[in-house]
C-alpha cells in the first residue's frame, strides 16, 4: 500500500464543501456529546430540505437540464448538509478511524477509531 490516500476528485469537491458547511456553522459549537438519534433527526429534515430543492423547477428530480448554476449549488450545499450529520452519526458511534500517521502505511499499525470532534 502506498503512504498516501488516493482520493478521488469529486470526493475531495465534496469533502471541501462539507468542511465549509461546517465553518459557516462553527458557531453552534460542535457535535460533541449529541446522541446518535438526534442527529439522525436532524439528516432527515436536511434530506427533506435536499428533497424540497431537487422538485423545485420545470425539471424536478429527473433532470437537472436548464437548472441554473445557483440552482446546482444549492442541491450541492443541502447534500453536504446531509452528508454533515450522517458523519457526525458515525463519529459519535466511534466509527470513523484515524488518518495514517506521515510516513505510516495505510492498515499498518494504524490508530483505532476516534471520537474526537473538530468544527461543527
């Protein structure tokens, strides 16, 4: 395995417009100490929200032909929305595991899951 995780371009995309879904929100504080359900709760009324904005228009749902740039970036932000808190359920459950260590082979001697929260 190499020392380095290959990601793909669209998942780099969307991690950068998750992470800034969460700064614009840093200041609710974070999801440290937030039960599984109540997160759970909260991605349900994102994906309505993403569900609300993916009808809106002449084209709803089955093609995004003629959908303005802001209409993309809105469905774009409210997915992130919902990718947010379905992280935050499997940190909370303890099941996201830690990045590799600079130098340290991917599986090798890797750290166990973490729980520790950033942003928010």
């Amino acid at each position: 395995m190499s020392d380095t995780l290959d990601v793909r371009e669209v998942v780099a995309r969307f991690a950068l417009l998750m992470e800034q879904k969460l700064r614009e929100n840093d200041h609710k504080g974070g999801w440290d100490g937030d039960y599984p359900d109540a997160l759970m709760e909260r991605l349900r009324q994102e994906a309505d929200e993403l569900d609300r904005v993916l009808r809106r228009g002449d084209n709803p749902i089955t093609s995004p032909a003629g959908w303005s740039d802001s209409d993309c970036a809105e469905v774009a932000r409210e997915a992130a929305d919902v990718a947010n808190f379905a992280m935050m359920i499997a940190d909370v459950c303890g099941g996201l595991p830690r990045l590799p260590a600079a130098g340290q082979q991917e599986g090798e001697g890797a750290a166990p899951p973490t729980t520790t929260r950033e942003g928010g």
